[in-house]
C-alpha cells in the first residue's frame, strides 16, 4: 500500500473536489459544434445531410486531432485528470476553497502554538517547591517544546502546502 505525501492527498482532494462539484467540458463536442457551425454543407448539396465534423473525423482522422489540438489550446481549460477538462474559473474556484481551508486550518495551528507558548512562558517562570514538583514542571516543559516544534513544522507544511495548491496547474 502506497502512502501519499501530504502534498499527493491535497492534490488529489482538490481533484476529487473540481470532479465532484464542477461539471467537466466535453471538449470534442464543442470542437464538433464548433465545426458543424463553421463549416456547414451546402443545404442543396448532396452531402447536406452529413455533419462536417464527422467527415473530417472519419476521412481525415490526423487533420481532426491536430485542429483539436489547436481548439484546445485556444480554450481557458485546465486538464485535471487525464482527458478531463474543466473551466479555468471553475479549477480557481475550489483552489481558493482549498487554500481558504488550509489557511483556516493553518490559524488554528498558530492558536494552539501562541497557548503552548503561553503556558511555556508560565511554567518557566514558575518556582517549584519541592523536587517532584520540579521534575513535574521541567517534564510538562520539555512536552511543550516538542509541541512547540512540531506546531511550527506543521504550520511550515501547511504554508507550502497553500503554495502548492495556489500553483498547481492541473
């Protein structure tokens, strides 16, 4: 079983998230319509009953894809998975989603370290009585510490992780 990097699952929660609440752009049946539209038979000819973009399709398969290509390119989408597009709006709609909860997610860190400072800070200028007390409060520092570091590492990830979500491209 493969473990994903925290920034593989944010990725692919983003995906999951564009995927579930945005509608994907069927991009061949624009680039159809937009054939059909442009370049319409002749309605006395003998081929007025055939749709240009399935002529070119079937006759001229290579000339199909690379004018898909360029209608592609020429569009404001981002491919999500493989074959999915979807609007460029739409993809910076739920990025700034996500940023928005990783930032949430990020003051909450900070929060929890300004009380471990805090309390850091108290502990430090308390004098102890007797040498259990002292050992209690020299053990409730040393866990503060290491809470401190690990609240700093985390919020550092999730600061990367924001920066990642804001530059990711599809």
């Amino acid at each position: 079983m493969t473990t994903l990097t925290p920034y593989q699952k944010t990725i692919s929660e983003l995906k999951n998230k564009i995927r579930e609440d945005y509608t994907e752009v069927d991009t061949e049946a624009q680039y159809d319509d937009m054939l059909d539209e442009c370049y319409p038979f002749d309605k006395n000819s003998i081929f007025s009953h055939l749709k240009p973009s399935k002529v070119l399709k079937e006759m001229s398969p290579t000339d199909y894809r690379c004018g898909y290509a360029d209608y592609l390119n020429s569009l404001s989408l981002v491919e999500v998975v493989s074959g999915e597009y979807y609007a460029e709006e739409d993809v910076q709609a739920a990025k700034d989603e996500v940023v928005y909860e990783l930032e949430q997610k990020k003051e909450e860190l900070e929060e929890e370290l300004e009380g471990a400072e805090r309390e850091l800070e108290e502990l430090t200028d308390r004098e102890p009585e007797n040498p259990e007390e002292k050992e209690e409060v020299c053990g409730r520092i040393h866990e503060i510490e290491v809470t401190i570091l690990e609240l700093n590492q985390a919020i550092k990830d999730t600061e990367e992780l924001v920066e990642s979500v804001e530059n990711w491209g599809g």
